[in-house]
C-alpha cells in the first residue's frame, strides 16, 4: 500500500494505485494476526468471568495492555475453566479453544481490508475535491495507514469496524459458553443482562439494561449479546438469592435480535452499497460471490456496517 502511495503521479492515479494495491494485496499474513487476535478475545472472555475484566474488548486495548499480552495468566485461565469442566463431569471434556477464532479469520481478513480500502479512497477523493495537492494527501494517508496499525512490523492490527464486532462477539461467546455450562448455572442460576451506558448505547441495550431472567429461560435466546452490530452489552452470572429478589421485568419482544441480515457464504457480508463499486466487485470475485445479499425478515441481528 504504501509503494502505491509513492507511485502516484497525481489525484487520478492515486485513486487507481489504492484500488490496485487493494486488489494485489496477500491477505494470508492478516489473517493469522486477526487468528491470534480473535484467539485472545476468546480467552479474555473466560478470563473476565474469572477474574473480574473489562467486559468490553478492543483491539488497541488488546495490543497495548502488558495484561492481555501476558500468556501466562491466559493458560491459568483456561486451565481453570477446563479444571471446572472436568471435575463437574465423569468423563473427560475435550473443549477446542479458539476454533472460531481460526474459522472466521479469513473471511475477517477480507472484511477488513475492504473497509480499510473504502476509508483510505473515501479520504483521498474527499481532499481531491477540496483542492489538495496530491502530495499532502499521500502525506496524510501514510498517516492513517499508521493510525490504522499498517506501519510496517507494527504489532497493532487494523482498527476497523468489521474488526471491532468480531472481537467484541469472541469475548462475549465465550462469556455465554462458560455461562451456560451446567455446573456454572448450578451455581449461578440466574444471568442479568448489562449494557455498557454511553452516549453510543442504543435504545434496545438501554431498555434490558438490568434484566434478569433464569439462566435457562428460553426467551435469552432472542435477547444474549451481541443481539446487533458493535453491541456491547454482556450477560452476567448472579446468585439465586439475588435472582429471585430482583425486579420483576420481562423481555421487550421488539428488541429480540434486531436488524435482518443474510448472507450465502458468511456469517455476514459487507452491504455493496457501502463501498466503492470497483472495490466491492473485486472483494465478490474474489470470494466467488455472485448474488452476497439476501434480505430475509424476522428476528436476525443487523450484520451491516450500520449502527443499531
């Protein structure tokens, strides 16, 4: 990307050295990064039951804290969870850590340098019609090649929007897998929901913020996070004496996995109408997508590019 940069002769060529540095680019070294990363997600999500962390994960968070990079305390966290496993049952569980971390890599790979290559055209045509001169362009967008974590041998991985989900859904899972296993609703057989309240909050989150319903009540189906794109709310695992003295509420059902989404490959798919054209055709072919987009109503989350 940034030899294309340094090629460009002017504001049109520099628009054409981008789309071709986005078509020519080994996504394979990214998605090991994002394999690790989506790995670690996976691992502070068992943690944060067991001891207490922040319950919402970001990448920057992730690279630049000593204590998400320490290995040791991972492996003694999930050297408890499986001593819990094993002691609740008579025979031996085999549980794969990070097996969705290496599934979704790649196709979180793609989804990212997509969105990364839509912002870095965006700003480029955006100044261009302001009248910079393409040298002060090229300028700035080594810049947001460093603010995105694409400086060369930089640790930090690309902070993008289809990034900031996928990690935020390994942590809270993982949160829901522990959560649900029998010895641990045995214990806590009651789950209360909480949302993060921020100005970013949306109005579904802040409604069931504090609900509580039994652990093995099937309407959390409809309502465990993520419920729709970049939420941030968790399930928490609480006591029953604290259960049942808990304000009586039900679940509001328009608030039931918002959004509608479908797609033939993935889980979900960027919305063509987001990107460029030109970059979006090249992100299908390569995925040897025809038709990526399906509209289906009902009770799906919203996997797009949007907010709730």
């Amino acid at each position: 990307m940034r030899a294309a940069l340094d090629e460009a002769r002017d504001h049109a060529h520099l628009r054409a050295q981008l789309a071709r540095a986005y078509q020519d680019a080994e996504l394979q070294p990214l998605a090991q990064r994002l394999a690790e990363q989506l790995a670690l997600a996976e691992l502070a999500g068992y943690l944060s039951i067991v001891a207490g962390y922040p319950v919402e994960v970001r990448p920057k968070l992730l690279n630049a804290s000593r204590i998400w990079r320490t290995p040791g305390i991972f492996k003694r966290a999930v050297q408890w969870f499986r001593d819990k496993v094993d002691a609740a049952t008579s025979v031996p569980v085999q549980y794969e850590i990070a097996e969705r971390a290496a599934t979704r890599a790649a196709p979180l790979a793609a989804a990212a340098h997509l969105d990364t290559a839509a912002r870095l055209i965006k700003h480029a045509e955006s100044r261009a019609e302001q009248g910079a001169h393409v040298d002060q362009v090229k300028t700035e967008l080594r810049r947001a090649l460093d603010d995105l974590g694409l400086k060369p041998k930089a640790a930090p991985l690309v902070e993008s929007v289809p990034l900031r989900e996928e990690l935020q859904a390994a942590f809270s899972l993982a949160r829901r897998e522990v959560l649900s296993l029998d010895f641990y609703r045995a214990a806590y057989p009651f789950w209360r929901y909480n949302s993060v309240l921020d100005s970013r909050t949306t109005e579904g989150c802040r409604a069931l913020n504090g609900l509580v319903l039994p652990a093995k009540d099937p309407r959390w189906v409809g309502f465990t996070p993520p419920r729709h794109w970049n939420c941030r709310a968790h399930l928490e695992a609480i006591v029953h004496s604290e259960g049942v003295n808990a304000p009586k509420r039900q679940p509001i059902e328009k608030y039931a996995g918002e959004g509608t989404f479908a797609t033939l490959k993935e889980e979900w798919e960027p919305r063509p109408g987001n990107y460029p054209p030109d970059l979006f055709e090249i992100y299908a072919e390569a995925k040897d997508i025809a038709n990526p987009h399906v509209e289906v109503s009902g009770p799906w989350w919203r996997k797009d590019f949007k907010q709730e």
